[in-house]
C-alpha cells in the first residue's frame, strides 16, 4: 500500500511538475504579465479539466466501466466535454480580448487534448499503476519542450507557441497512456442506452465539486486583474507555483485516496474516518515541513526561477492555503465514496461562494492582492470542517 501512495505521489508530482516548469518557462522567456496572461488561460484549462475528472475519471473508478453502457456513457461524455469546454473558453476569451485568434485556436486544441489525457490517467490510476502515468506525462511533456525550445530558439517565444506545444504534448501522452493500458480498457465501446444517466447521476456532483477549486483560483485571477492589473496576477501566480510542490503531495496521495476509499466501502466506515483524521494530520505536518523549506530558500530560488522575488506574504499565504486543503480533502473524498458527493458539493460551493465575496471584499476596500491565498485557506477550513461535522459524523455514527 506503501508503494501506491508513493507511486500516486510521484504521479501528482510529475504533471503539476510539468505545469511548474511550464510556468516558470513563460516567466522566463515572455515575462511577468504574460505569466499573468497565461495563468488565467491555464486555469481555465485546469477547470475543464476538473470537470471531466469528476465526471467521468471519479465515475469511471466507482462504476462498472466493464458493462457496454457505463463504457459507452463514459467515452461519448469524454468528447463531448473536452471538446465544448475548450471551444467555450476560447470564444469568451476570444470576446473579451484576453487572445488573438490564433491563441483562441490553439487553447481550445489545448484544452480538449488536455482534458483527455487527463482521462486516461485516471483509468491508468484505476489499476494503480502510478509509475505508468509518470511514463505518459513524461513522454508528453518531452514532445512539448522540444517544441517551445525548438521553435523558440529559431522563430521567437510566445504564448500561442506554448499553447501549441501544450497541444502536442498531451497528446503524444494519450497515446502512450493509451498503450500503457491493460488491453480490455482499449476497444470503444458500441452505442448503449441507459448508461449516460448512471454516469451523470454520480459523476455531476462530483464534477461540480472538482470545478470549485480551479474555479475558484481562475475567478480570483479574473479580480486581482481587474482591481490591480496583470503584474498582480503574475506575481500572486508566481507565489502560487513556487508552493506547488507542497500542493501536488497533498494532490497526489488525495488521488490515491479515493481509489483506495472506493476499495473499503465494505469495511466499518469509523474505522476508515480515523484513519482519514490520521491521514489529515500527516498531511499537515507534511505540508508545515515544506513550507519551512520553501520560505528559508525563497531570497535565493524565487528570482532564479522567475527572474522576479515573488512576495513572501503571498508565498505564506499560499502555504496556508495548502495546509487548509491538507485538512480538509480526505474528508470530502471520502464522504463522495459513501454517497455524501451532493451534501459535499453543496458544502464547498457555500465556502467558495465565500471566499470569493471575502476577496471581492478586500480588493475593494484597498488590500493588498497578497492577502488572497489567506482568505481562500479560511474558506476551506470552513467549508472542510462543515463537512466533517455534518456529512462525516453522520455517516460513521449509523455505519
């Protein structure tokens, strides 16, 4: 078990691995505002992504993808997701002005390979075999590198190049994860009716509750923009990425967690809540550990890695944000496993909702835009100790 959350650890880390490098690849080749550009692109990419990984990639673990119906409901919705969600994001951004054509074309690329890849991940995860899902990221992420250093290097950096790259290195990804797959998970599915309202049953609520987060940090982005300019946004990401890494363990070992949930619905739910309450505290501890780390190294690692310092306040307040995630996603992972997914959503949403208002709030009277990562960690321990209060101990008490 040890093994699988490690490998489940090493496979979180390697894709928010490739984002942090991405990121600061943007910082370092077109600059500050750009990364501020970027950041809101690139959190849309992440809520879409979001999206399809509640519905289809939580369902597809849950379900019985085995039976034709679940199978053919889980691949149509898979297209018809990652294909709407880009062609959306691109025409509003398009709207506003945010892109050019050209970007609007590629980001919309972007976000459909990225959203698929994302899918195969999760079947590969659904077998526990983490280690391949790195063997697929990886693979993917070297086709994209070549690409930006490649074109680069001879016609110039941009951001539509790095939308390009991102493009073709998910996927090159799906089609090693795809050849990474035991054979049975491979074939299409034929057209079977019945199965699309399973999958939607479940997998709506849990795609609503994975959108909050991502959506939350793109809205917060959209508001630093709006009330303090792009340099705002692109120092607050900076911020952001530098913490990353204490964020993709918690990320990583929550992955494992739900397939791991999925597996012990038969055993006593209290016996599970206490290992959930020991997991939280590991995972706290974990994460002060890191930041500690993080905030001695910053004068020195921060300007290398984005030519600017990002701001100690903000990189505290991002630490404190992941320490609150660390606190409070087991427990809504596993309330989702034991049908607890709607009280769930409606539970973060309320936090969001929130936290969102909080930083309206303080944007307006004057704050400074550093201040955002701690409003956004109150608003998760709200949100994370309603649920183990009033879905958790529910649940355990008549188990």
């Amino acid at each position: 078990m040890k093994s699988r959350a490690l490998g489940a650890i090493v496979a979180q880390g390697a894709q928010a691995g490739i984002s942090f490098v991405l990121q600061v690849l943007v910082a370092r080749t077109l600059g500050i505002d750009e990364l501020g550009r970027f950041a809101i692109l690139y959190g849309v990419i992440v809520v879409v992504t979001g999206i399809v990984t509640g519905v289809v990639g939580d369902s597809l673990v849950v379900l019985d993808r085995g039976q034709g119906r679940i199978r053919w409901a889980l691949q149509g919705t898979t297209i018809a997701l990652a294909a709407s969600g880009g062609v959306i994001g691109a025409a509003v951004f398009l709207a506003v002005g945010l892109i050019d054509p050209l970007e609007a074309a590629l980001f919309a690329l972007a976000t459909a390979m990225f959203t698929a890849e994302e899918v195969m991940r999760r079947l590969l995860m659904a077998h526990f075999a983490f280690f391949r899902v790195v063997a697929a990221d990886l693979g993917g992420f070297a086709i994209a590198l070549a690409i930006v250093f490649g074109v680069g290097v001879t016609a110039g950096f941009s951001l539509a190049l790095f939308l390009g790259a991102i493009a073709a290195g998910q996927a090159v990804a799906i089609i090693v994860a795809a050849l990474l797959l035991p054979r049975a998970e491979r074939s299409w599915a034929r057209f079977e009716r019945g199965g699309l309202r399973e999958v939607l049953d479940y997998g709506t609520w849990r795609g609503l509750q994975q959108l909050l987060r991502p959506g939350l940090l793109t809205a917060v982005r959209l508001l630093v923009g709006v009330f303090a300019g792009l340099t705002a946004v692109g120092l607050l990401e900076s911020a952001r990425v530098y913490v990353a890494p204490a964020l993709l363990a918690v990320g990583g070992l929550t992955s494992y967690l739900f397939v791991r949930y999925a597996q012990d619905r038969g055993r006593p739910l209290r016996a599970v809540v206490r290992r959930a309450d020991v997991t939280v505290l590991a995972l706290v501890a974990g994460t002060a550990v890191l930041g500690v780390i993080a905030v001695a190294l910053l004068p020195w690692l921060g300007p290398i890695l984005f030519s600017v310092q990002p701001p100690t306040d903000a990189v505290i307040g991002w630490l404190a944000f992941t320490a609150a995630v660390a606190a409070t996603t087991p427990y809504g992972t596993l309330a989702a496993v034991h049908g607890g997914q709607r009280k769930v959503f409606a539970l973060r949403l309320a936090d969001s909702l929130i936290s969102v208002a909080a930083v309206v709030g303080l944007l307006m009277t004057g704050g400074g835009a550093v201040w955002v990562p701690v409003v956004l960690a109150a608003g998760a321990l709200l949100g994370g100790a309603a649920i183990r209060l009033f879905v958790i101990a529910p649940l355990a008490r008549y188990s």
